[in-house]
C-alpha cells in the first residue's frame, strides 16, 4: 500500500473507532501516529516472531492483511479479559 499521512488520515476519519492490526516494520511508527492521533488503536506483529506470519511471507498485500486481521483477532481474544467490552 502506497499511502501517505494525509491520504491515510481521509480514510480513517470516515472509520468509525477501530483497531488497526499492523505488520511491524519500517514505517510503522509514523502509521502509528496517524492511527491513534484519530482516537483509534493500532496493534503490531512481529512476523519475525510470530509462527503464523511465516507462512504468509509469499502471500500479496490482500492475503497478507487478512492474515493480520484473523492473528489480530486471536490477539485480542487471548489479550483481553472476557468481561470487558469489546
């Protein structure tokens, strides 16, 4: 994905509230404060540590993020207390 700041800040302002699941790498961090600078939450993976992630090193952007996404939710279900609000 070639997305700058601004471009990225337009189509997250029409999110509503989310978690973004990233791959971390080289140009994370200024995603990162575009993300949470409009009040949502990003999340990284470590494809270097995570077994999951492995297996998708060939894949295309789209496979790719929705490999994110399903290890984003694993994340968060194992992360979070059952009791509080999704």
């Amino acid at each position: 994905m070639n997305a700058t700041a601004e471009s990225l800040r337009e189509y997250l302002r029409k999110v509503p509230r989310t978690i973004i699941v990233l791959e971390a790498q080289d140009g994370a961090a200024w995603i990162e404060r575009v993300v949470c600078g409009l009040e949502h939450e990003a999340l990284f993976v470590a494809p270097s540590t995570v077994a999951l992630m492995r297996s998708v090193e060939s894949m295309g952007d789209r496979p790719r993020a929705e490999q994110l996404a399903r290890l984003g939710r694993l994340l968060l279900g194992v992360m979070r207390h059952p009791r509080s609000p999704s």
